[in-house]
C-alpha cells in the first residue's frame, strides 16, 4: 500500500503520465511602436510575427511559432510551463509559467519590448587628449 502512495505522488510541475492535454494560446505584441511617443498619440502595440516561444517542464521543451498576426497556439501536456521566448526582445508582461489541464485551454498573451528607442544626441568631447591624436577642444 504504501509503495502505491508513493508512486502517486508527483512534484509541483511535473505531469501525470496519460494525464491529456490541453492548449495554450495568445498572442505577443510589442511596444513602443516609435521611437517619440506624442503625448496626445494613442498608446501602439504591434503584433510580433516569427517569434519562437518555448514552454519548458519536466525536463521536456515544447516550441511554437507565432503567426504574422502575433498569434500562437500549442497542445501541451496537462501540468506548469515555464515559458521563454527565442528573440532578442524581452517580456514586459505575461505570465513567466502556465498552468494546462487536461481537456482545456488558457490564455497567455505577452508584451515584448520592441528595443526602439530615441537617439541620445552626442556631446562634444571635453577630453585634453583625443583617442584620434587631433587637438583638444579649444586648440588651434
């Protein structure tokens, strides 16, 4: 009897075995769309397509790919995913695991940041001495 106790218990996380599956689906957008956001201009997200989004538990890695609408679904066993993304943006928003049950499905969406930013303008070097061997600010 207790060996059979002991064979039914499972970790935080780890799947039972002909437990079914479910399905995980949203979609990923990202922000800022710009790199100046006008103060009187809607909020922008834009959907992120071809991005590769990788769900990890219990020592398996189950991969999908996002549509040209930013969309994506994938069929995963019943248990928690820890969820990452193959891109070079990161996740502002969206939840880091998801829980699937058997025979049902949950929504993840994501908002990823687009990594445009604004400029910074240069500033004349004050340096005495420029890497280049030309001649300090002010010298003739």
């Amino acid at each position: 009897m207790a060996t059979a106790a002991c064979g039914a218990y499972r970790f935080p996380g780890e799947t039972t075995p002909g437990g079914g599956t479910g399905t995980a689906s949203g979609q990923v957008t990202a922000v800022p769309c710009y790199p100046v956001v006008q103060p009187n201009q809607p909020p922008c997200a834009r959907p992120v397509g071809g991005v590769e989004i990788d769900f990890s538990g219990n020592g398996t890695t189950v991969g999908t790919t996002t549509d040209q609408r930013g969309f994506y679904s994938v069929s995963l066993a019943a248990g928690s995913w820890k969820v990452s993304l193959k891109s070079y943006m990161r996740i502002i928003s969206g939840p880091p695991v998801v829980t699937v049950t058997a025979g049902s499905s949950v929504v993840a969406n994501y908002v990823v940041d687009s990594g445009i930013r604004v400029p910074v303008a240069k500033e004349p070097s004050t340096n005495p001495h420029p890497p280049d061997g030309g001649s300090a600010p002010g010298a003739a």
